[in-house]
C-alpha cells in the first residue's frame, strides 16, 4: 500500500534521529493516512486515502466538490484531476 494522499500526494519523508552524542540513524516520517468515505454533492459518496491535514482543509473549504474545483489544478494529483473532471463533467450534465 502506498502511503500517500490520493488529493495532495502527500507523502513518506526521510531523515536522521539525531541522538544526544551526535549518532545519526536513518528515520522515515509517515504521513497520517487514513481511508475514508466523503460524500460528493454531484457523484454521491467516493473512498479515497487523505492525510487529516487534506481533510481538514476539504471541510475548512466547504466540501470535497468546493475543494476539488478552487484548489489550483498543478497542486493535484492525477487522481484528484480525474475526479475533479467528473465532478465538472457531472454538473454540466446536470445544469444542460
């Protein structure tokens, strides 16, 4: 399982713990993933792999559908440009 986000592509960092003496071992820093449901106002209910961070700016935006079509498209993943174009796809269907 990749551990990134399916939105932001949030991923796996690297580093070094750094003892009191000096001594560096290599460390990885996990993103906190979390798989869950959110509910699109056009496409109904979509599962998706988040950081909370994503979430909580999702909800600070006022939803998944408000999130995908504000946020610039270069700060997306392929993924998240894909659901981005069904959503649009979907309400133009919905507006014609």
């Amino acid at each position: 399982m990749a551990r990134r986000c399916d939105i932001t592509g949030k991923g796996v960092l690297t580093g070094n713990n750094v003892s009191h003496a000096h001594n560096k071992t290599r460390r990885r820093y996990l993103p906190n993933i979390h798989k869950m449901t959110l509910y699109s106002e056009t496409l109904g209910s979509v599962r998706l792999k988040l950081t909370v961070s994503t979430l909580r700016t999702i909800e600070h935006n006022g939803g998944l559908d408000n999130y995908l079509l504000n946020v610039a498209p270069r700060k997306l993943t392929e993924e998240a440009k894909k659901l981005r174009n069904r959503i649009k796809k979907a309400q133009a269907k919905k507006v014609a």
